[in-house]
C-alpha cells in the first residue's frame, strides 16, 4: 500500500486498530501496510471503501 493511501485511510479512521475493524483484519495487518511489508487484500480494500469512500483500488493496488 502505498504512503498516500494509508495517510488517508488514518485521516478518516484516526487510529490503526479502527482501521483493523473496519478492514476485518488485524492490527498488525495494518501495521504491516503502514511499513510496506505487504498490502491490502482486495477484500479489506473493498470494506474499507464502501465506509470510507476512498477508492479501493488506492487501497489495493491489484485492483488497479
């Protein structure tokens, strides 16, 4: 996931852990994103978009 994306994602959820509820995924998932060790899954990009409105193919890149 790239900084952007995620810098967005923490202005609408304030905190990583809501960004793991909203997601279905775990902290540590979304520390991981943060330090680009992996990224979103299509399916927690998807979640994360419909409560977010931002695009899930900024969230996802495979979607792209």
């Amino acid at each position: 996931m790239k900084k952007r994306a995620y810098k967005k994602l923490i202005g609408h959820y304030k905190t990583q852990a809501a960004i793991a509820a909203a997601g279905g995924v775990s902290r540590t998932t979304v520390t991981n994103w943060k330090q680009q060790i992996n990224g979103a899954s299509a399916k927690a990009a998807i979640k994360l978009s419909r409560d977010s409105g931002i695009p899930a193919e900024q969230i996802c890149e495979a979607l792209k």
